[in-house]
C-alpha cells in the first residue's frame, strides 16, 4: 500500500504567513502498520485568548516546548514520500509550507483533502466539516480539537470511506483529487500550493510582463489551472498556456468584488487574450429631446454622461454606427417615423421614406397625432432606458469585510478600513464604464447611500 500520513495542526489563527502552528499530531500508515506522533510547538508569541478557550492549549503549555525549527529535519523526513492527509488540507499544508519555508527548507508532497473526499463519495450531504463527518459516520472522539485527537478522527474516516464504495471506485476517486495541472515549464511548480481558493481575479503575464489574460472565479485556484488541464484540447488555452511566464492574482470579498475589480483591470491592462470588457473610446447612448413632431433622438457619447442627474437617457452602444442600425431597426419595428425621431432628414410632402414603403403611421403628414406618436416611441425604448444614478452622493455595497465603493454608476474601488474608504472618496471620479453599470444595476438594492462627510 502507498504510505500514508494523517495530519493536523493547532495554530495561533488562520493565517499562515502570521500565526504559528502551537501542535502537530500525525498517524503514519504503511505497511508495517500505523504510527502516532505528536508535539506541542513553542509558537514564538502569545495564543490569543479564544484559541486557547478552543483548543485547551495554553502560553503556560507551550513554554518548554521546542519550537518548529527544532522539530522541522524529524518531521520532514517523516513526512516525505506520502500522501498527505488532511481535512481542508490546504490549510494544514500551508501552514507547514510556510514553517519550513522559515526553517530554511522546502516542503512539497502530495495532499489529499478529506472534505474534498467526502463530497466526492458523499454529494448527497450538505456538510462535510469534521462535525459532520463525526456525527454522520460515528467516529469515536478521543482528544476534539487537539492535533492528535482530530487526526485520528481523519484516519477513522479514511478506514470508513475506503469501505463504502468499491476498491476501483475509490482508487479513482483518490486519483482524480491528488492529480494536479500539468503546469507550462516556465511557470513554479509550487504554483498550485500557492493559489488560494477564494473569489478573486487572476492575471496571466508574458515574457515582458504584458498582460496576457484577466479572468474571474469564485475559486482562483481551481480556474487558474483549469486553463492548464485543457490547454491539449483547445487551441486558444494552449497559445495561452505557451505564452504566460507569471501568474498574479487578487483576493475579493466575494463574487459581486471579482466582477468589478475584473472589468476595471481588463480596461486598465488591455490583456492580449481579453476581447469582451475591453474599452471602447466611442460609447455611446440615446437622449430624447423636444422636437417639433413630439420627442427626437440625438446621439451621444455616453463616457462623458452623468447619471446622477440624467433621467432620459436610452441604450448603451459601442458606437454612433452600431447606435443609428439599432434604432432604425427599432423605429421600423414600431412603425415609428424616422422623421419625427431625427434620424432622416425632413423629405417631401408626401412624408418620410418609411411612410411611402407603409412603416410609417404618418405622424409626418398628419395622419396621426404627435401625442400618439410620442406613446409608441417611449414604450418602444422603455427597454433601453437607463437608471439614473438613485443618490446624491456616493453609495456602498458591502460584501464580506469589503466595501465596494461607487458613484455615479462607476466603481471607485473597495476598502475594508475607513481610512481606505476616505482614501477611495478623494480620489477623482472615473468615467462611466459600461460593465461596471450593469453589473451594479443587478445589485442596486444592496446599494447604500453613505453618510454625508463632514
């Protein structure tokens, strides 16, 4: 059998790059039979209050004990060579990979996340924390939230689950969660244990730092390497895939923050690979004015309209060109005069050149009333109207610990302090950005008005 090692760890907090690990439990599994391990860590600083209320582990414990450095060549030696075991995984192993990485050495094995495993074996259930996991399968709780005791409830689940289905079903299943991305030569090999699995943004870079490509996910590190997975099957991942030299990534709050922070960066970097959210200097929008056959269409630029103040305003086109064919195929739609509208030029008496092909109800020549005419035009571009911007000033949406800052329809950027927030304020207003609009339009009943500042 392949040998195994069943890990967990105790820590300071969730953040590996800060806190430190204060105990390691593992179950070693060969062969030869299982082995447990365990040792207290010396953390270097103080356990914050709730964690010791948790885990039971106190300052006082951990005093004499010897710090990760002095166990690093016992544990890395124990470790090397097996699957690595863990229930969310990459926490354990981040944890590790950043101890070591202080001690002074590399540490890189293959892991396996049992959470991961049981949603794979059972997607019936809803939860698959170490609570659920103990109260579904009936593991036996010898030491809860201490390193040694939790790893054998993960090698209790591991016997069960190895059980449940067949041997092949199993087998195949462990193959499909420890096989990793064959990653481009050019990019770290260690690249997969560094993406987070968090909403965010990525940015492919080439050989001279160009931006290649910007994409979104819910799960940075699962699409960043999807591209990888599937770079032998199409042609545009591959070109890809052959191209990029550096991948970078930001961390959101949420989907709603990667969206935003996307179409900003796709317009700021013009990546080579993007071709949808891209800039366009010529967009434009609709505005209906007073004219002498009722209301009239003029075409404008809208990266310069102010919708905190604008409420006639219709459409968001790439173009006057794209404009003008949108709303002449509407105005033939609705038997809408072209005349009256501004888009042809006053003609004969025998009226526009719609009325004399019957696409005109003759509001030209007096067959019907302006009023009338005027109706049909506002409920054929009912559809196209824009919102106007609801507040005063400027408005938050808040997602997690961030906050997304916004003015009129634009994204002022995202804080998660009230200094960035003050910061965020005094920086100028951007132009209206399309994409931007849409995607906060959906989430206008998040949107909150921010006090007024002093």
């Amino acid at each position: 059998m392949r040998p195994l090692a069943f890990v967990d760890l105790e820590t300071t907090g969730s953040n590996a790059s800060l806190d430190r690990i204060t105990e390691i439990g593992v179950i070693l599994v060969d062969d030869t039979g299982v082995e447990e391990w365990t040792s207290l860590v010396h953390p270097g600083c103080r356990i914050p209050a709730f964690i010791q209320s948790l885990t039971g582990i106190s300052d006082d414990m951990v005093a004499d004990a010897p710090p990760f450095e002095d166990l690093a060549p016992q544990l890395h030696q124990m470790l090397e060579g097996r699957l690595f075991i863990a229930h969310n995984a990459r926490f354990d192993y981040g944890f590790l990979k950043q101890s070591f990485r202080r001690a002074g050495s590399d540490f890189r094995v293959q892991t396996l996340c049992t959470v991961r495993l049981s949603r794979a074996l059972y997607p019936g259930h809803r939860h698959h924390n170490l609570d659920a996991l103990i109260a579904r399968h009936d593991l036996t709780i010898s030491d809860r939230h201490r390193a040694l005791g939790d790893a054998r409830l993960i090698h209790q689940f591991w016997q069960q689950a190895s059980t449940a289905v067949s041997e092949t079903e199993f087998e195949a299943t462990l193959r499909q969660l420890t096989t990793h991305a064959s990653l481009p030569a050019h990019l770290p090999q260690h690249l997969p244990d560094e993406l987070p699995e968090t909403s965010g943004v990525y940015i492919f870079r080439g050989e001279d730092e160009r931006a290649l490509y910007v994409g979104k996910s819910r799960n940075i590190r699962q699409r960043v390497l999807s591209h990888f997975g599937t770079d032998v099957t199409s042609p545009k991942e591959m070109r890809l895939s052959q191209q990029v030299r550096q991948v970078e990534w930001i961390e959101t709050g949420g989907e709603i923050g990667a969206l935003l922070k996307e179409a900003t960066l796709v317009k700021s970097l013009q990546p080579l690979h993007n071709r949808r959210l891209r800039a366009s200097g010529d967009l434009c929008s609709v505005i209906l004015l007073d004219g002498p056959l009722g209301p009239r269409i003029e075409i404008a630029a809208a990266r310069d309209l102010d919708l905190r103040k604008a409420t006639n305003l219709y459409g968001l086109f790439n173009s006057e060109r794209q404009a003008r064919t949108a709303l002449l195929k509407l105005a033939d739609e609705h038997h809408l005069c072209r005349q009256a509208i501004g888009l042809e030029a006053q003609a004969s008496e025998r009226g526009c050149f719609a009325r004399q092909l019957g696409r005109c109800r003759g509001v030209c020549i007096g067959e019907e009333s302006a009023a009338r005419h005027a109706i049909r035009l506002l409920e054929a571009m009912g559809k196209l109207k824009l919102q106007s911007w609801p507040f005063p000033g400027a408005a938050c949406l808040r997602e997690g610990q961030d906050v997304h800052l916004v003015s009129n329809w634009a994204y002022l950027g995202t804080a998660r302090t009230q200094d960035e927030l003050y910061e965020l304020l005094a920086t100028p207003q951007p132009r209206f950005d399309r994409d931007c609009y849409r995607i906060l339009r959906s989430q206008q009943h998040r949107l909150e008005p921010l006090p007024a500042q002093s």
